[in-house]
C-alpha cells in the first residue's frame, strides 16, 4: 500500500510538470531536449513540495529562492538576488543620499571587510577603521547572507539602529551598536605639499566627483601646482562615468577602459587630453578597488604616471540592476573591465611600479596633515615627483623607480 500510496503521488507530480513544462517550453521556444530536460527537473521538484510537504507552502517563496539558489551558485560575490526590502534599499542608495553608517566594504577570500570610513560618519564617530572584518549583522552570520546582500542589510532607515561584530587584527571580537544616518559624501579634497608639489585624495567615485576633480585641479594649479600625487588608497570604487571624467582631465588621448561582455562586444571610453600635462604619482593599496583601480590602470598603461605603493584589490566586473516583477530585482555581474593595454584586473589588481608596503594613518578627507615620516608610501610618492619636477620633464626611468 504505501509503495502504491507514494507511487500515486510522484506520478501525480510528474504529470502536473510535464504539463506546465509543455507549455512554458512553447512560450519559450525551447527545443533542446536537454534544456527541456532540466527545466523538467525544476518543476517536478516545485510541484512535489507543493503537494506533499508537510504545510502549506507559497509557491512565490518557492521561486524566489530557485532564484537565489541560481544566483549564488554562481560564486560570484557581486551577484545577488534582491527580495522587495532589499531592491528597494539599493535603489533609495543609488539616488545620491541612504540611510547608513558611512563605511564602504570589500568582499574578498569568503569574508566581509571594511575598506573606508566616511569621516565624521556613524562608523567613525564608534571607531570603525578601514580593516575591520564584518562577522555578524544584527546577530546574522554574514555567512549565512550572500555577500551583496550584506551592505543592503547594513542600510536602512534613518535614525534606525543596527548591530555589527566586529573582528580586528590583534584585537578580540567586538559588537558595535551605531544608528542610521543620512549619508552625503564629498569625495575629493586636495592641498599644497610646497610651493610646486600637489597632494589630492580621492575617497571614492561618486556622482559628483568628477565635478569635485575639476574645481580641485582647478585651484591646486592656481596655486602653483607643478606635480601631482593622487592618493587612491583605501577608495573602493564607484560610479565609473565620474572615472572616466576624472581620466579625462589627467589621461593622454586615448583608450582609458574597455568593457567587454561574454559575446565579446564592448564599449570604449576614451579621453581626448592631447598629453599628459604635468608628473602624476598615483598611491594604492590593496583596498583601492575597482573605478580606483581602472583610473591607475589608465594612468599606467599610458605612462602618464607612476603607481607606489601594493597591489590593489582586483574588483573588475561591472553589474547591472533588473528589476522583476514583484518588486524584487536582479544584480548581475555582466561584463569586465579592461585597462588600454588590455589587462582584465578582475581577481588580479594594478601592480604598482614601486612597491612599499606599510600600514600608514591615513588622514581624513576632511584633515589633510601629511606627514612622510609616519607614511612611507607618501613620503617615496613626493620623492619621485620632485625628481620628476626637477627634471622639468615626465621621467619613466625604470631604474629609478627601483632605488629603495
């Protein structure tokens, strides 16, 4: 009786299945007999939890986590599916202004990692530093959250509070209570080392900061600026138009990236800057992500700067955001990014042209104290642009570039 008992329910499934196969493979199009096949599999599992298991289930719940299942056996950090809460929050981010606690974080090696903090924000004000590794939010393992999804869960409404532990080198696990605040970033602040040397930061890529480049280059030339270092320590990306209208102010003409998808299509961006105007060094660690990383890989490539200091984190895919049809959405990984030379950074980052690794301070954007003595990085950067500027010339002097 019960093999006849449970024979009648899996042949009930699987006529049911092959009945809705049938027709979503007709309004698909789909003749393979392998994919037909696999979507076979799909919904004989669906229709045979829906009918046997122990309570009722929603057949939407089921869905959406086929999607996310799909989306996470990609293994790809950057791809997520997006329940409704989630969509809704990476939209309200997108718009120039969320609810946050101003850090921006990494997804490297299966964890979660602070790579800046907005000064003056609610992560700096509790004392979280560029570092910090993510274990848990609000009491959720991250690892039981896809990686995308940990930043959206962080967000939310303003003057709400959310819990993070924290994992510091050297240092025991601790919890951080912080509040939601509004969150506007300025990304970009510059001064005079002396009466030649430039220094300019750059936080991150956002919507502005191509405008922000523009009137700080401005002043810092009005200022008597014969060289520039261009810090990008700690920036893990952004918007790439703001990059590329970075670029085009300090890129000779020509390719600055290349984004390429899997059909082998592409689009160029390009700067038409007749020549590079004045010595640039370029600063990077191995936080510097993404529109960072395309900006110094241009830069580079085009012998319009020197790079100093480690290898940068390797955040070269671009995403884009679909949304669905239950105010959920989509973010899939769809192409990558490519310097003018051609080099895909995915995975592998910018190798600076000078290598010192260190742990400096950084200063905040707001609080430009530079000092050399406790920032080697920064202190060989204006070595090698006073030599440059010395010289009166744009030097790649390979030897140089190796003295200690």
């Amino acid at each position: 009786m019960k093999k006849k008992f449970f024979g009648g329910i899996i042949l009930t499934a699987l006529i049911s299945a092959a009945l809705t196969l049938g027709l979503v493979c007709f309004v698909l199009g789909i003749n393979s007999g392998s994919n037909a096949f696999d979507l076979g599999r799909f919904f004989v599992a669906m229709r045979f939890i829906e009918s046997n298991y122990v309570q009722d289930v929603d057949r939407r719940n089921l869905i959406d986590g086929a999607i996310n299942g799909m989306v996470n056996s990609l293994g790809d950090p950057h791809s997520v599916y997006l329940a409704p809460q989630l969509y809704s929050q990476l939209r309200a981010e997108t718009s120039g202004s969320f609810g946050g606690i101003g850090v921006y974080m990494g997804f490297k090696n299966g964890g979660v990692q602070v790579v800046n903090v907005i000064p003056d924000g609610p992560g700096q004000r509790a004392g979280l530093q560029a570092g910090d590794e993510i274990l848990a939010v609000d009491g959720l393992p991250v690892t039981e959250i896809a990686p995308g999804e940990v930043a959206l869960k962080i967000r939310g409404e303003i003057g709400t509070p959310v819990e993070l532990l924290i994992h510091r080198e050297g240092s025991e696990d601790m919890t951080y209570n912080l509040t939601r605040e509004n969150i506007h970033v300025k990304t970009v602040a510059g001064k005079m080392i002396d009466d030649r040397l430039a220094y300019m930061k750059i936080s991150n890529f956002s919507e502005n900061t191509g405008d922000e480049f523009k009137k700080t280059l401005a002043e810092l030339k009005r200022d008597g600026m014969k060289g520039l270092v261009l810090d990008m320590r700690q920036n893990p990306g952004g918007v790439i138009t703001s990059c590329v209208e970075v670029a085009q102010e300090i890129v000779p003409a020509g390719t600055v990236t290349s984004v390429i998808k899997r059909d082998g299509s592409s689009e160029v961006y390009t700067s038409d800057l007749p020549a590079a105007k004045f010595p640039i060094v370029v600063l990077l660690d191995g936080n510097s992500a993404s529109a960072a990383e395309l900006l110094s890989g241009a830069l580079q490539d085009t012998k319009a700067a020197i790079v100093v200091g480690e290898t940068s984190y390797g955040k070269g895919s671009v995403q884009t955001l679909i949304p669905m049809a239950h105010n959920d959405g989509l973010k899939l990984t769809i192409a990558r990014y490519y310097t003018p030379n051609g080099k895909c950074i995915d995975g592998v980052g910018i190798s600076p042209d000078v290598e010192i690794k260190s742990q400096p301070t950084l200063h905040p954007l707001y609080d430009l104290n530079l000092d050399t003595a406790s920032d080697p990085q920064l202190g060989k950067a204006e070595e090698l642009l006073r030599h440059q500027v010395d010289a009166g010339k744009i030097l790649f002097d390979d030897d140089f570039w190796k003295t200690p």
